[in-house]
C-alpha cells in the first residue's frame, strides 16, 4: 500500500460517525447494510450519512451496490486487510509482528510478541 492510499483510509476513519459506520459495516460482513438500517444504528439523517459514507468510499473502504429501492453499503474487506498490513510492515519488525493466512478460514491473523503489546492489554486478557 502506498502512503498516500493509508493517509486517505486513516483520514477517512479519523472522524467518529465515519469510524463508527465503518466499524458497523465490518461487522454486517461481505453481504453489508442497507444505508437506511445504517442510518437508524447510528442515529443520524440520512444525508449527514451519506456524505460520511462518500468519504469511506473515496477512500476505498466502503463501495455500495443498488437492491431495488435501496444502496446497500459494505466494508471493503481487501483495503482493511492492506491497511493493516501497512502497519505491521512499517510500524514493527517482522521479529514483532506478522501478518499470514489463518489455516482454517478465509482470513488473515496478526500476530504480535510480547514486546508490542502495552502490560496494561497483557494483564487484562
């Protein structure tokens, strides 16, 4: 991922309603969310959620497809994944931290040694 690309996608979900919207849409799945049903979650107009969700999808983080009479929205599952592997690649050693495939499901896993993880996150697990 090119810096430029990570800075619009941290840009983008640097603003609550927008991170929340993301975060929402990563958990309704590949299959996403009518902008309706997303409007309603979080509570505000649905023009104040579209200019949000134009944000997330200049970005690359959200595309949206029409289903009749409504756009259905959905997180953009690759750029999340090349984000975060930016950060591991660039922010930790490949000693600290790692990126790979999970064995059993279509995901990826990273994973990260003791030394990046803060004590306050190691006691608390």
């Amino acid at each position: 991922m090119k810096l430029e690309t990570a800075l619009n996608a941290f840009a983008a979900l640097s603003q609550e309603t927008r991170l929340l919207a993301f975060r929402l849409l990563v958990e309704a799945g590949p299959q996403g969310m009518a902008a309706g049903v997303i409007s309603d979650a979080l509570g505000i107009p649905h023009n104040t959620l579209s200019f949000h969700l134009t944000h997330l999808s200049q970005a690359n983080l959200v595309s949206s497809r029409k289903e009749g009479r409504s756009i259905i929205y959905m997180a953009n599952f690759e750029q999340m994944r090349d984000l975060i592997a930016f950060m591991v690649q660039d922010c930790c050693s490949s000693d600290l931290a790692r990126l790979h495939q999970a064995d059993n499901a279509d995901c990826a896993v990273v994973e990260f040694v003791d030394c990046c993880i803060p004590q306050s996150v190691k006691t608390e697990s």
